[in-house]
C-alpha cells in the first residue's frame, strides 16, 4: 500500500506542476487569468508535497521546513475566487486591496512562528506526530476554520458564475463556448471535496477510524480524476473573453420611436436574417442596425420581456421549422439544419426546439414526413 500510495502522490504532483508549467507559458489567452490559475494548481501542489513530505518522514530530521508550503494551501481559494473575476469582469487587474486574500496567510505564518518554529526540534516532532494522528487541538480548530474559510470562498464563486451567466445570454447568441460549465464543475468538485475533507478531518480528530494510507490514495485518484477532468474540459478555453459586465440600463427614447425601433428590428430579423450567424453578438446586431449596443438591450429586455440570447434563439427555431417542412430533401438530417440556423451545439439546439416546440427536432421532422 505503501509503494502505490507514493505513486499515486508523485503522479499527482507531477500533474499539478505540469499544468502550472504549462499555464505559466502558455502564449494562448489572456496571461493574468493563466497566471492565477496556474498559482492556483501550485498551492494544491504544495500542500501535497508538505504532506508526502510528512507522511515519508522526511520532516524527522528537517522539522524546521515542515509545514510552510502547506499553509500556502490557504491561497488556493482565493486564487479560485481571482481567476473567476479575471474571467467574467472586463478589463480585470489585480489591485492593492486584493492582498486582503493573503491576511490569513499572514496569520498562519505568525502562529507557526510562535507556536512551532520557535520551539526546540524536539518540540517540532511532537507537533508532527500529533499533526499525523490528528490529536493535535490546533489541527482540529483549523479545520474548523478551514471549512468555514473555504466554503464562504466557493459560494462567492457561485455567485460570481451565476450573475456571470445571466450577463451573457443578453449578449451572446451562442454561449457553448463562453459559459464557463467546466468551471462549475470544478467549483462544485471543490464544494465536493471540501464536505469530504471536513467529514474525514472529523472521523479523525475523534480518532472513530484511522485514516492510513489507503483511504488516502482513494483521495489522490479522486484528485487524479479532478486534474485530467479539468485537462479536458478547461484548458481549451484559454481564449475567453466577453467583457460583458451586466447594468441596469434606463430607456433613453421615447415609446413611438420605440416602436420604429421594434419594427425596424424585427423586419432586419426577418429579412436580413442575422441569426444565422453562429457568431451574432448584440454589439453587432447594434452596429447592423445602425443604433446603440444600450438602445438595442434596451428594446429587448424592456419592449420584448426577452434577453438577446431567447429572442435569436426564437426566430432560428422558427427558420429550422421552415427548413423542416418546405425541404425537399430527403436525406437532409437534424444537425445539417442545426448548423445552418446558427446553432454550433446539438444539445443546446435540442433544447432549444423543444422549448419552443414541446417537441424534439427528430420527432418535428418525423412529423411533417
């Protein structure tokens, strides 16, 4: 159990510096959100370390290095917390008042000053051991704080995404790409972790069941399965950038030019028939018709009760409605008439008809066969 446990820790470890190598050269994307993310795999990386570190006995010699590098675990969440906002607000930069995230930090660096790196070697050891067996009452109080530390930090994520995700769709046509699901993921495999982590710190404070080797190389596949996850989902992603920041917007036209305005757009809708392009933004939408990115949000979400997102959706259900019925192909399939309206995703297309239909895109077209 041994051998494999110290397997399974390197291959993670090799991992999470790999990733942070990666992200730190990476010439794709925006280089502060690779930044933060890539800090953020190296506090994990850390805390690993220190606790292989710990558990190999490394530390029964060199007591004085032990458990520095894994007080920059503390860093993680807000670093989590950084590269969300990097993400979703425009024009994001780092600012003084960011360093608040690292008063815990500090904190943790004077208590060890004062309570472990000022003792004698002899003193270090025994705090070790009371660390490993999870006896040590300081262990069990940071704990403590630690859930509380972390959760507040993942909830502010979830909001962060949330308010995120409602900007988008008044903005956006096609939001596939740009609503950051791997990164709920990831946040939500952290919410995951943290309860797990919180529940076997407290089996093993109350010393009910030890926690060896093998539960805990249980853990490090779970993380294994995290990283490679995040591998898949995440990193091609790098590209993101909306700098769409939600506002209320108030109306600056009055009802008659309002309905010019409506006419106007559903006859350029109809016509011109934008919503084909899988690409459509309302700042372009706005420059096609010759008006203001605010005036159009306004007319949309005010006049109509719609977000952007809902009404092009609407009309190219409609247009694949059309295609489904008029054609004269018979060999045309769903996802030819998926492309051809502007959808980039069968799932989001499937969604969509059956919003607007009741009805999936194969049974409409099996309908009017």
């Amino acid at each position: 159990m041994a051998e494999l446990f110290n397997f399974l820790t390197l291959l993670v470890l090799f991992q999470l510096f790999f990733i942070s190598f990666f992200l730190f050269f990476s010439k794709k994307g925006r280089k502060l959100s690779n930044y933060l993310l890539a800090f953020f795999f190296l506090s994990l990386a850390f805390g690993l370390l220190d606790y292989y570190l710990l558990i190999t006995e490394f530390y029964e010699e060199k007591s004085q290095y032990a458990l520095i590098l894994n007080s920059l675990v503390v860093f993680h969440a807000p670093l989590l917390l950084l590269y969300t906002q990097s993400l979703t607000t425009p024009k994001f930069s780092l600012r003084y008042i960011h360093l608040l995230h690292a008063l815990p930090f500090v904190i943790i660096i004077i208590l060890l000053v004062v309570f472990y790196y000022s003792q004698s070697p002899e003193k270090q050891q025994w705090v070790l051991e009371d660390v490993k067996a999870g006896k040590n009452l300081s262990t069990i109080l940071i704990s403590v704080f630690g859930f509380i530390y972390e959760l507040a930090y993942l909830v502010a994520i979830k909001i962060t995404i949330k308010h995120y995700r409602r900007t988008i769709v008044e903005q956006f046509s096609n939001i596939d790409k740009i609503n950051l699901n791997w990164l709920n993921f990831l946040v939500n495999f952290f919410i995951i972790s943290v309860l797990a982590s919180t529940f076997g710190n407290v089996l093993r404070h109350s010393q009910i069941i030890r926690m060896d080797q093998g539960a805990i190389a249980l853990g490090l596949i779970g993380l294994l399965f995290f990283i490679n996850s995040v591998l898949l989902k995440g990193l091609h992603q790098n590209e993101i950038f909306l700098g769409a920041s939600r506002s209320v917007v108030t109306s600056t036209v009055e009802s008659e030019e309002n309905e010019s305005l409506l006419q106007k757009l559903r006859e350029h809708l109809s016509k011109n028939k934008p919503f084909l392009e899988p690409e459509l933004t309302l700042n372009l939408l706005a420059e096609q018709m010759q008006i203001s990115p605010r005036q159009l949000s306004t007319l949309i979400n005010m006049e109509l009760g719609k977000s952007f997102f809902d009404l092009i959706n609407s009309y190219r259900i409609e247009e694949a409605k059309r295609i489904l019925r008029e054609s004269q192909d018979t060999k045309l399939t769903v996802l030819e008439v998926m492309y051809e309206v502007g959808f980039s995703s069968k799932s989001s297309f499937n969604t969509a008809f059956k919003k607007y239909t009741g009805i999936t895109p194969t049974a409409f077209k099996a309908g009017t066969t």
